[in-house]
C-alpha cells in the first residue's frame, strides 16, 4: 500500500484486474451512474462521456484534474480522473490508439489556475441558461436535422462511412457543449451546498439540498406531460381504441389490437409517431449503442400510456406539488437567516436554481439524443452490411470496434467479423454474471476529493462497513419517507410492462426512460447513484422514498420479497 493510500485493490480471483503503466496509483472507479452493464465494444471506443473531459478541464482551468481516462475491466467501464499535476503518465486508449492523458507542463499550473476558474465561473453560471436556449440549442438542433432527414436507404455504404465519422464528430462537440454546461451547474450546486452548509450550521441538510434541485420547466416534464395527453386522449374515447388498450395486458399487445382496426391504426402513425419523432430518441440505457430507442419501436410509448390510464395518473397534480415543494424547500433555506449570510445565501441559491432545468434539458439533447442518433447511423452501416453477407444482424456492428468496422465496410478486414462478434456476443453475455467491485486501483484523500466522485457515492464506498445485519442493506438516503411493499427487481427493458401499482422497483440505475414507471411505485432502491442522480432527483420530484448507491441491492433482494426502505436513514431491510 503506498503510503497515503487510504485503501489499494489490485485484483484477486473473483475479479482479476491487468493494470497497464501508471494505472495502479490511479482510482478507478465502476461507472454504474451512466453503464451498469457490461459495455459494448462500440459504445466503449467512440461513445465515452470521458472522451471530452479533458476539454472541460482545460477551458475552466480546474486545479484539481485534467484529464479523465476509462479502461474496461471484466466487461464493466472504469474511469480514472488524472490530477493537473507536472510529470504524472499514465497508459490510456482512445479509438483503438495509445492516448497518453493530459498533464500540465508548468509544475506551478494547479496552485496558480484556480484564480482563473473562480474569477470566470460566476459569468457562466449567471449566463448560461441564456446561452443554452439562444445559441447552444439552436446548433445542436440543426445537427439533429441533418442526421433525421438522411435518407439511410438510399445511400451506399461509402455514403454511410462518411455519415458516421460526421455524427462521431457531432457527438464530440455536444459532449463539448455538454461538460461546459455540466461544469457550470454542477459547480452552482457545491456552491450552494457550502453557503447553506455555512449559513445553517451543524446538521444534515443533505434533504434540503437535494429538494432544492428541483425543476418544473425541462424536456422532461415535457415528455410526461406529452404522454399524459395521449393519455386523457384514450380515456375520452369510446372506440376501438380505447378498447385495445382495455384488452392489452402489455404495450405490445395493445399495439397488435390497434393494428386490427382503421382508428387504430391512424392512432399508432399519427398521435405515437408524433411523439417517437419528438421525444422518441432515448433508450434504456442512454449511455449505450445496443439498446433499442422509442424511436424505433412503438411499444414503450404505448406500455407507458397504458400504465398512465391503470393508474389514471394525473400530471398537472403531480407538477403543481413538485413546484408546491420547490417553494417551501426555498423558504426553509432562507430561514432564520439574516444580514450578509442571507445576501451570499439569497444569491447562490437565485444562481443554482436558474440551472436546475438544464440537468433533464442535456440530457435530453446530448446523453439521449446523441447517442441515440450515432446508434441509428451505426445501424444502418450493420443493415447494409447484412445485405452484403458481411454481418448476420445489424446489431453486430455494436460488438466490433471502432477501426474493425471501418475495415470490414472497405473490405480490408483481416479477421472473420461474423466469429468474432459470435465471440464477443458470448463475453459480454458472461460478464452478466460477474459481479463489479466499486472500484479498484489506489484510493486516497486527495483522489477521493475529487468533486464528481459525489454523483457515484463516494468517498462514502470506499469507507462504507459491509452490514453486520442479515436482510439490511446500506445506501444513500436520497428522497426522505419510510414506506413497506413488494419488491419489483428490473434489469431490461422487457421487465417495465411487469412492475405492478405500489410496487418498490429494485435496479442498477436510472434514466429518463424509466420516469414512465414513477407514476405508478411507491419506492425505489439502486445499486448506484449519489444525492445528484437521475434516480435521486426524479424521486424527490414524485415524493417517492428512496436509498440509492447500495452497490448491490440487485444481488440481495428478489422479485417478490418483503421490504421497507428509509429514504432518510440510507436503510433497506429485506423483512421476507
């Protein structure tokens, strides 16, 4: 153990690690927050969030990282941030060529730069809503319209080539824009959680800061308030539509009974391919090429319209008291605070909240959006390939690598690509079974201050003491309220039609797909997760208890069993 290691982990025969150059002093950690699953080859080359962050760290000026690399360990992403400090190597790969990480040359870079990111960060969180909506949107837009009006069809193969190297591009600059705009944010964020820390004094205001980001207006909403008025459109009819939905016990179901009649069918390609056109471009999975989109199949729109009537949910309730505990979390924040610390308290929190749509808003655009549109054209290459008998399935191009797919196109391929997407299919399969340690590597105070780590639950993994308790399983508590019922483990896509009204849902992660099943739970439980997460957020937004960041409730609890979850305590107990 080196000798301000907190905690080292090297591998050992559950979980083997190969470390390459100046990789064991770095801490890695599992990114269950974006890819719980074992990645895609695809995915892992040209898809990473982590590719642009050493852009981030360059424009902001940050003193404690410039760079942050990933390394794929038994299937499973990790990522390393690598301290802004002179003389620091470490090995890393990107697009299948040797990447050595970003390191400052002036060894004075760290102490004297933060002066630039503190004078500078103030402009960008007061002014970047306003470059969002006006400049940044509109851009990302027309990018969008490009790779939606392509004609896939018609164009050759060499066509799509050139296609794709432009959507690699395209998604480059949106994760530009994106770690711009997350930098921003997340930075408003600490700031107020610091002022309040201060302002407040002794005590937990993790609640209160987590209500505090919160918001009613965003992409999000919008899809919800969308699907609710397919929703009150069905209720009011009195034909057959309404009628497939009464007899489907799934979305597809309700689609097979829709394309048995004429109003059916003007339903499924007018009111849901209306809205698979606007908000259809999201998977289960964002942060992934191999999961199906809305896009390209109607069902879960139609599966979540049917879980809206089962539970007549209604939407403008549920926005009305999301804003209801919006106003009351900002005058507990202001109270019983007076004189300077108010003015400073006053300003950061004008300054967070501003932000608060933009969390939903890029993800919407950039996490969804984008990498649902490079996985269109992806697919497109694998159609035209199967056609040319070089591919068996136009989802074998997500099991080829990013220089193996260029070179099976062009026919310069040296390798059979049908046995080795057979052997990569196979691998990926096998590494379901494998159990991801949270981290692995060398972890110290100063790797753990790293600011993001909060968003996966550290520094808390690391120190958390496994439980002493039988049936008790340790987390954050991420949205407060105590609440008993059946659990409901979901682990794809195809389990969403299965979770039944009050159930507590049990999982890896969230996204934004998965808020169609907050109309109807009662709780929630993930293996991953911070305070700041999709599955925190969201849940505080429905008033639902929640613990996330347990790193294995997946493993531990069961469809069916009995359990309670203490969204405040971090608690979940199996109780049968």
């Amino acid at each position: 153990m080196s000798s301000n290691a907190i905690a080292t982990f090297f591998g050992d025969d559950e979980f083997p690690v190969t470390f390459e150059d100046g990789q064991r002093e770095l801490l890695w950690v599992h990114d269950d927050l974006h890819i719980p699953n074992p990645v895609s080859p695809m995915y892992a080359d040209i898809g990473g969030w982590w590719l642009k962050c050493d852009y981030m760290f360059r424009r902001f000026g940050t003193p404690f990282a410039s760079d942050w690399i990933s390394k794929v360990i038994n299937g499973y992403v990790y990522t390393a941030a690598i301290p802004a400090e002179q003389g620091l190597t470490a090995e890393a790969s990107e697009y299948g060529a040797r990447y050595t990480p970003r390191t400052p040359l002036d060894e004075n870079y760290a102490a004297e730069i933060g002066g630039y990111l503190g004078w500078t960060l103030p402009t960008y969180a007061e002014n970047f809503l306003g470059w969002w909506r006006d400049r940044l949107v509109p851009e990302i837009r027309r990018n969008f319209e490009r790779l939606d009006t392509y004609d896939y069809d018609a164009a050759e193969l060499v066509d799509l080539a050139i296609l794709l190297e432009d959507a690699i591009d395209i998604h480059d600059r949106h994760w530009s824009i994106h770690w711009v705009l997350n930098f921003s944010q997340f930075s408003s964020t600490l700031n107020l959680n610091t002022v309040i820390a201060e302002a407040k004094g002794e005590g937990d205001h993790s609640a209160l800061m987590g209500r505090l980001q919160s918001s009613t207006e965003n992409r999000n909403w919008d899809s919800i308030e969308e699907l609710w008025k397919i929703k009150e459109h069905v209720k009011k009819d009195s034909g057959a539509i309404a009628d497939a939905f009464r007899q489907g016990a799934t979305g597809t179901d309700v689609i097979k009974a829709l394309q048995s009649t004429a109003e059916g069918k003007e339903f499924l390609a007018t009111t849901v391919e209306a809205y698979q056109a606007e908000y259809g471009f999201k998977s289960m999975w964002a942060h992934e090429f191999s999961f199906r989109t809305w896009r390209e199949d109607p069902a879960p729109v139609v599966e979540a319209v049917r879980g809206y009537l089962e539970a007549d949910y209604d939407y403008p309730a549920e926005i009305a008291a999301v804003a209801k505990d919006l106003d009351a979390a900002k005058v507990e924040c202001l109270d019983g605070v007076t004189g300077e610390t108010r003015d400073r308290l006053e300003a950061a929190l004008n300054l967070s909240l501003r932000m608060n749509p933009l969390t939903p808003d890029h993800h919407f655009y950039i996490d969804q959006g984008t990498n649902a549109r490079v996985r269109l054209v992806l697919l497109a290459i694998g159609r035209k390939l199967v056609e040319a008998g070089k591919l068996s399935d136009p989802e074998d191009v997500m099991y080829l690598k990013y220089n193996e797919l260029r070179t099976v196109m062009a026919g310069s391929n040296s390798f059979d690509a049908e046995d080795l997407v057979g052997d990569r299919r196979d691998e990926r399969e096998a590494a379901y079974e494998v159990r991801p340690r949270d981290w692995v590597g060398t972890a110290t105070e100063e790797n753990l201050a790293f600011p993001y780590l909060s968003l996966w639950a550290f520094p808390e993994k690391v120190y958390r003491k496994p439980s002493t308790v039988e049936g008790e399983i340790h987390g954050l508590g991420a949205s407060t309220g105590v609440i008993e019922g059946t659990a409901r483990l979901v682990l794809s896509p195809e389990q969403f039609s299965q979770v039944e009204r009050d159930e507590i849902v049990v999982c890896r992660m969230t996204s934004p797909a998965w808020v169609v099943l907050f109309t109807k739970i009662a709780g929630l439980v993930t293996d991953a997760g911070g305070m700041a997460s999709h599955p925190a957020v969201v849940s505080r937004e429905f008033g639902i208890p929640a613990v996330v960041g347990t790193s294995d409730a997946t493993r531990q609890i069961k469809t069916g069993d009995r359990v309670r979850v203490n969204g405040a305590t971090g608690i979940v107990e199996v109780l049968s």
